[in-house]
C-alpha cells in the first residue's frame, strides 16, 4: 500500500486514540477500526523501549508467522494408554513428576505436598503418610516438572512409574505428549487427596481403567482429538471448566471398542460409569493433546509466542518459542470464582497446574465464548461477556485457528499463539479457567473459577528476548 | 442456633455454574448463613452432607432432583430463603452484560479485525504518537498523526521512514485531510473534484476546499502535510511525497499548496519540484512577498486568492462597501481598531496578512512578519484561540468555543474596538453548533456597538450545514462575508473609516 495507491483505493482506516474521529468516519459510512488505545507497557518507557525494538523486527515476524502455522498443522491423536516410565526418559525410582515450572519441596504449598505424600505411598516408597513427608522433606525424592518429560498434569499433577498415562500423538510432526488419567471429582489426588480411597482409585485406574482404554484404543486405531475438540466448542465445552461434551462424544466414541476389549461386562460397566460419570475425564485428553500440539512450536528461532504455562501452587512459569527451555518465573495469582458448599476464598490454594497449555493453544479462557456457562465463574457471568473475554484473548495472540470456531462469534476460530509483546504492550494478561484445591493437603477440590497468568512472567521473556537482540 | 431447612424439586436440572451463581445469591438474603443449591447425585449429596448442610428431606433427593439447603437463623427465615430460592429458580435474573461490541486494544488485532486497513489515524499524546505511527508504518499503512508535540528529528526519522516504504505521513500536528471525499479528523465534506491540495495548515486547507466547494468546483484530495513539514529540520518530505501522488492521481488536475513561509532552501527544494510537474499549481506561502514561481505555478496572497486562481471565485451577493458605509454612520468615534478573535490559526494570519496590506499596525500572539513586538494598549489585536496557551488542558475551541466566546464578549464591551473577526469552523471534529455560541455571545455583551463579522468554513454538506449556520448569526445581527479574507477586509476598511 503506497502514498500513490492509497488515493487510488477506498480508504479503510485504523483509528488509534479520539474515538470521537471513529464514529464520524462510520457515521459517513467510511470502514474503520477503532483501538482502545492506552500507553504500551502501562506506560512503563523501559519496556515500550523493548517492545519498539522487538516490534519492526522483519526476523521476529517471520518466526511468528512460522509458529502460528505449526499451531494450525498440528494432527493430535489419541493413541494408546502405557505405564508412565515405558516412555517418560530418565522417570525412574523415587522420582516424582509435577505440575508447573521447578520447585524445591520447602516452597511447594499444600495440596503439592499432599499428592506427593500420596504419590509416595502408591509407589511403596514409605509405609505411610507421615514416612512418606519425612521421605520427601529429607532430599529422598527427586522432583521435577512434568514439562521436562514431554509430560503434563492437571492441578498438582503428580506422575510417578506406575501411572497408566495418556499417549496423544501429533501426527503433522511426529512428536508425542503424555498426561495422567483423570481421577473423578469428590476427594483426587490432583487436588491433594491422599488417602485410601485416593490411592485405591488410582490403583484401579493403573490396573482397569489404562489396559481397558490402551486395547481399545489400539482396536481403533486411535481417536483424532481435532474433530472431537472442533464439535465439543459447538456444544459449549471450553475443554478445561467445562468437558462434559467432550467426554461425551469420548464415551460415544469408544464404548464400542471397550466393549470389544473387555470381554467381562461388570469390569465394562464400571468403566463405562466412571468415564461417563465424570464431566472432566476428557481434561486430561485435552491436555495430553495441548502438550503435543505446542511442543513443535518450542525452539522456533526468534518466536515471540508462549508454548507453555503453567503452574505448581506457589510459581508460575512460561517458556516462550524462541528461549527454548527456559522459564520465566512468577508468583502465582489467587484464582477468583465459586466455591462449593461450606467452603469460602479463605480455603483457597493460590493457582495450580499444568492444564494451562489448554489456553497455550487458544482453548480454556480463550474459548470463553463457545462456554457460556464457564463465564458465570468471572464478573458479572453474562453471555455477553464471555464473548469479550475471547475478544480480549484475540488482542494477545498471533491469529486464530479456522478449526476450531466459536458459533457465539460468528464461527470465527479461537485466539492462538499468545505473542508475549502483546500481552506486555496491552498490559492483558491471559485468562485461564481453573479447580480451585483446599489450601491444606488431602482436602481436594473446593471451588472454580478464573485466574490472571502474572505480567511479570511475560515482561521478563519481553527483557530476555530484547537482549537477545 | 441456626436452624437447616432443605428443599426438594423434583425433575429439575440447571447448569451448575449458575446453580453456584443463585446460591450466592440465596447466601445473601437476609437471615441466611449458608445455602446451597446442588443437584442430588450422590457426591453432591455427600458435599452436602460435610458442608453440614443435608437434613432428612434432603437425603431423599435423587440424581434428577435439586436440592436447595439453607441454613438460617430461624425457621421463618429459612423458610423465607427457600421461597426466595424458588423465585430466583422460576425467573433467573437477566444478566446486565456489557453492550456493544468490544474494541480491540492492539494495533494488530484491528488490523486483523478490519481486513485491507491502509490508513491508521492517530490521535493518542504526543509522547507515543511517533511509536504507534512506526507501528503502523512497519505494517504497511499510511497514517495520519494528529497528535501534535513530537520532536522534528522524530518526525524526520518517521518521515524517511515511510520514504521507503512508499508510505505517506501526515502529520504531525495534522487536523485535517480529506482523502478521495473522506473527511478525516477535522474537515469539511466537499465534492470530488479536480483539484488536489497539499497544505500543512488545517484550517487553510478547509478555507481552501470549501470555498473551492462553494465556487462550484471540487477536490480530489486534500493532504495534510503537519504544521512543521516546510521547516528546514524537516525538510518538505511529505509535501514532496504528496506532490507525487496528486501528480500520479489521474483525478487530479490542478494542485493548491498552502504553507507558512517557508525557509529559503526548503522553498528552493519545493519548487523545484513543482517545476517538474506537468500540472498546473498555485501556491499560497501566507505572509510571504512575492517571489519567483516556476512556468506552472501562480502565487496567491490569500487563502481566498488560492482558492480563486483554482477554481474562480465564489459568486455571492455580498456587498461590503454598502454594510461599510451603514457602519461608518453608525460606529462610535472611538472605536477604531479590529479586534480577531479566531479558533483557526491559519484565518488569523491570513487577517494579518490583509490588515498589514492595509497598512495598519497589529499585534497577534501567533504573528506573521511585520506584526507588533509587543501588545498595544488599544490597537488590532488577532488571538488565536488555538494556540497552545488557550489549549493546555483545555479542548480547542473548535470544539468547544467557550474561551473564544468570552473573547467575543469582551471585543464588544471595548470601547475602542470596531470591528469582531469571529471565525465559525463546521464540519467532522467541530462543534454542533458554533454560530450559535457567537450568537449567544454577543446577546450577553453589555454593549452592541461594534459590528461582528463572521466566515462560516464549511459547506452545506457538513452535518452542522453552513446555510443554517449563517441564518444562525445573522439572525443575532453578525454580519456574514463570504471568506475569512472578505471578512478581514471589510473589518480594517470599517476600522480604518
């Protein structure tokens, strides 16, 4: 578009500041943009330095428009369900995998210590509860983030040896990524729960519930999760508050595979009841499927885009295309929202887990308008809010997904590839939908709502990648 | 003591977000400790249940059922809360969302949203207009900067910036444009004509265009160029930028450049360019003298005379020797000076500019060459209301005239003034009704001896219509002329009796 050309063609105009100059122009029939414009950085001139430099970079634009397309080529497919340590490298004796970015047994708050305790219990590791903490607060247990193993978890998201674990495979890249299989409501171990009936559930699902769904699974040769993820947004789900539609369409799906692989009709039954009664069991699928998706974006030269967030109850951690591995670091947000009956803000755990790379791939509160009913968690809770939530999230990402779409926003896709400029330059934080856990251990879940990524984590990757530059 | 009460709803299903949201609400009615409301599988039941909130009545509901427990202080009151339950349940509150669409907050997520954007106009302050116009250069876009208060040396990066690309700059500091008919920012609705502008005045370029308009012609595009564009920092480069595309635009036919004097090199760099043109200019340096023009240039005193040589003159049947005469009879012997009171920068030099071929000396706080160092105790005196030090922290009068008024007000209660200039601005980003702020300004001056003499630039296309406007003041008895400049010279010819 030329000085020359631009006299020749009609104007269409982006109108930054007076809005006053907007509703003249449409008043005379003339297309235009209006930006709801502040001062970049909240006005901060340090950051508005770097985000001047990082903004005209012909080499960023190009990584980005790179990372945005291997968002969008990704084929995510549900394959198999396996033992933790048959495909997590190095997830051997006494190692437990957690949610969020690394963190030393001193820092981690309750649930995380509490699921730990359980975890070790489950695996033999102590005798019991109190062993188990002694074990753990004594340098007997390596930690690590799930991340580190090509891996995630919802809330505490504990993976040890022996969970049975998801196998999604990306197949536009051929990478893989793994999750937990989700537990159910009530008193879990993602939430902190540790007791009997906790760790009696997860045997079972290592015993019944993986085998069951690895043999079908294998009789189907596999479930692509697009299409599933495509027709759960049209029927409200946002695939992290809210997967009752696509674990309905999961238990459609499959019942008939399980019924060919588990010839015993009570075992079927249970497994059928336990999938089917628990409206989040697809989470966990989704997950699985989120990891796999960004994973190919990690490592993109000079990629300005988030391929992870996610947290462990007292950090969060975001790692961004162009660093790599890296995290950058923050304390972790309050979540906001409703709470269960007898519960209140003062039995909340600050946000955890790693389900944010649900919103790392333009679903969970970037998908707030295909999920009405999950807006009810923020403000005023209307529909039409849910629809300005997504609009927000639109102002922080590099473009949408055309497969994914919102029939609330006239079919347009979701807002994916959250560009870290944009979020420091709007001062928008990402929205993520979240489970609110008992601040102490073994409680479990008490409420749900929404949470804020901090700024900070995002204006240190601006810092990192200014350097680099 | 509280007391538990539950209640039963047999066959009853909602969402359970908005159950949490209606037991909040069931939670703030008056007497009420707790309440919930859950649908009855048995984990629900068994949340309840721990939560102390489950009774026997409870207890009996099934997987399809709804359970409202409260706990209240009295049984009236429990009670009191489940009938309230029920009526949130039968009419859930609407939902006071917020209306209308949503703006986007970055540059790129309008970009996206607009689809073919070409031009960005950018009106944030001046600190951060010269970062989101290189933003939008480096996207691809033209823009307009109205923002004033930006270095030069940034506007000459910005400047050579867009070189580059192609991209024209206007601005900063540009009120106005108005690009194949499209007024932007503050301009004037004017038919497409043959004639294109290039003008780093805004008020010159809406004098220009509409008496243009009114003359029976019209313009193919008027460029702003920003105040700054013909200083030597600067060095004309959106004025030569547009000069290129007017040349290129096969609408175009005749080109009107409207400037300050500008410095001697920079004047020698822009018509040079003219020169090359193949179309034929007229070029308005206001408050220049006279001084060699190329083949294809004519020079033009006035922004009246630019307009003129462009398009010929506007037929009125405005007789200013006869309302000269009427006040000559009537004026007071004292008063004897002119008295500008402008929201226009641009139509207060070219009042200068007349009232110095008068001969007659004045003072201006935006002056040309040859006005009054200092400010006379009585003599012609030119404000311009726009300048800075009306405007800090204040809107500019073209928006709301309120400062001027007072202006008006105060020329009428001089004794030793004869003549008001009053400038009434119409079109996009000016006021709703301008003439009537003059009207209601001399209605509440003490005295009504003076004559105030009006232009009105616009055209009768504008939303606020000039015909209506001009029936407005001269129905308050202010004498409209045809341009600032007939205005200005009838002023200093009563003045001067």
């Amino acid at each position: 578009m030329s000085g020359q050309s631009l006299l020749a063609t009609g104007l269409r105009i982006i109108n930054v500041g007076l809005d006053g100059f907007a509703r003249d122009l449409s008043r005379a029939g003339i297309p235009v943009s209006h930006v709801d414009w502040a001062p970049p950085a909240k006005g901060d001139a340090r950051l508005a330095g770097f985000l001047a430099k990082l903004d005209g970079d012909p080499a960023i634009d190009a990584a980005n428009k790179e990372a945005l397309a291997r968002f969008l080529k990704a084929e995510p497919v549900l394959i198999d369900v396996v033992r933790a340590d048959t495909v997590l490298q190095g997830l051997g004796d006494r190692t437990i995998l957690h949610a969020g970015p690394p963190i030393e047994w001193d820092r981690m708050c309750g649930p995380l210590r509490g699921a730990i305790q359980g975890a070790i219990v489950l695996e033999g590791w102590a005798p019991d509860l109190d062993a188990a903490e002694k074990l753990a607060a004594s340098g007997g247990i390596k930690f690590a983030p799930n991340h580190h193993y090509g891996a995630v978890g919802p809330m505490t998201g504990m993976i040890t040896r022996s969970m049975p674990v998801l196998v999604v495979e990306n197949r536009g890249f051929g990478n893989r990524a793994y999750c937990t299989l989700n537990e159910g409501l009530g008193k879990v171990m993602r939430f902190g729960g540790n007791d009997d009936s906790v760790l009696a559930r997860l045997r079972w699902l290592a015993s019944d519930l993986g085998p069951a769904l690895a043999a079908a699974l294998k009789l189907s040769g596999g479930l692509a999760l697009k299409p599933i993820i495509a027709r759960g947004l049209s029927m409200g789900d946002e695939m992290h508050q809210r997967n009752v539609a696509c674990t309905s369409l999961f238990v459609r799906t499959m019942a008939p595979w399980l019924a060919r692989a588990v010839p015993d009709s009570e075992k079927l039954a249970k497994i059928l009841e336990f999938c089917g009664g628990n409206d989040q069991f697809f989470l966990n699928v989704a997950m699985a499927m989120g990891k796999s998706i960004a994973d190919p974006v990690k490592g993109v030269a000079h990629s300005t885009l988030v391929t992870a967030m996610c947290r462990n109850g007292t950090d969060f951690g975001i790692r961004v295309a162009a660093t790599g591995d890296r995290w950058y670091v923050a304390p972790v947000e309050q979540p906001r929202g409703l709470y269960f009956p007898g519960y209140t803000e003062a039995d909340a755990n600050p946000d955890i887990g790693d389900s944010a790379i649900v919103e790392t791939i333009g679903l969970g509160g970037f998908a707030m308008a295909a999920s009405p009913a999950v807006a009810g968690f923020v403000g005023a809770g209307s529909a039409s809010e849910a629809l300005d939530i997504t609009r927000s999230m639109v102002d922080i990402s590099a473009g949408r997904n055309p497969d994914w779409t919102i029939p609330g926003l006239d079919f347009a896709g979701v807002p994916v590839g959250i560009d870290v400029r944009r979020v420091v330059e709007t001062g928008i934080a990402p929205l993520i939908n979240t489970g609110i856990a008992h601040r102490k251990p073994g409680i479990g879940q008490v409420g749900a709502g929404t949470v804020r990524a901090p700024l900070a984590c995002f204006v240190q990757a601006l810092e990192a990648l200014a350097e680099g530059k | 003591m509280s007391v538990l009460a539950n209640r039963v709803r047999k066959g009853f299903y909602l969402d359970s977000v908005a159950l949490m949201r209606l037991s909040q609400s069931v939670s703030s009615l008056p007497g009420v400790a707790s309440a919930a409301m859950m649908i009855g599988t048995p984990s629900n039941l068994r949340i309840l249940d721990e939560a102390g909130l489950l009774d026997a009545e409870g207890r009996k509901a099934g997987p399809n059922d709804l359970v409202v427990a409260v706990r209240g202080r009295s049984a009236d009151e429990a009670k009191a809360a489940l009938d309230g339950s029920d009526k949130l349940l039968s009419r859930p509150p609407e939902q006071a969302g917020p209306k209308g669409a949503r703006n986007p907050r970055s540059m790129d997520a309008a970009i996206a949203a607009l689809g073919g954007a070409n031009l960005a106009l950018i009106s944030v302050p001046g600190a951060f207009a010269g970062s989101e116009a290189r933003k939008a250069l480096s996207r691809g876009l033209n823009v307009m900067i109205f923002s004033d208060n930006m270095p030069a040396e940034e506007e000459r990066a910005l400047k050579l910036f867009a070189r580059d690309k192609g991209l024209l700059v206007m601005g900063p500091d540009c009120g106005t444009a108005m690009i194949a008919g499209v007024p932007l920012a503050f301009a004037n609705a004017v038919p497409q004509g043959e004639i294109g502008i290039v003008a780093a005045s805004g008020t010159g370029l809406q004098e220009v265009a509409t008496l243009i308009a009114r003359a029976g012609s019209g313009v193919s595009h008027g460029i702003g160029t920003g105040g700054r564009d013909l200083s030597e920092k600067v060095g004309a480069l959106t004025t030569l930028a547009a000069l290129d595309a007017l040349d290129a635009d096969p609408a175009t036919k005749r080109i009107v450049i409207i400037s300050k004097p500008p410095a001697a090199p920079v004047a020698k760099i822009v018509l040079e360019r003219v020169a090359k043109s193949p179309k034929p200019h007229v070029i308005c340096f206001l408050g220049a003298d006279a001084f060699d023009m190329p083949k294809n240039a004519r020079h033009a005193a006035t922004l009246e005379e630019a307009a003129a040589l462009a398009s010929g003159p506007v037929p009125d049947a405005f007789d200013a020797a006869k309302i000269a005469a009427e006040w000559t009879k009537r004026l007071p012997a004292s008063r004897r000076f002119v008295r500008g009171v402008y929201s226009g920068g641009t139509l207060c030099a070219e009042a200068q500019t007349i009232l110095r071929k008068a001969g007659a000396s004045f003072w201006s706080n935006a002056p040309i060459p040859g006005a009054m160092a200092t400010k006379p105790e009585s003599g012609h005196v030119l404000i311009d209301y726009g300048a800075d030090e009306y405007t800090l922290g204040r809107p500019h009068p073209m928006i709301d005239p309120t400062l001027r008024d007072a202006g008006i007000v105060a020329g009428l209660d001089d004794p030793n003034v004869a003549a008001i200039l009053v400038d009434i601005v119409i079109g996009t980003g000016a006021n709703d009704d301008p003439a009537e702020h003059a009207a209601n300004a001399v209605a509440a001056a003490k005295s009504r001896d003076a004559v105030v003499i009006a232009c009105v630039t616009g055209t009768d296309l504008d939303a606020q219509n000039r015909a209506a406007q001009v029936r407005t003041l001269e129905e308050a008895g202010i004498v409209v002329a045809p341009s600032n400049a007939a205005a200005s010279r009838l002023a200093i010819a009563i003045a001067q009796r």
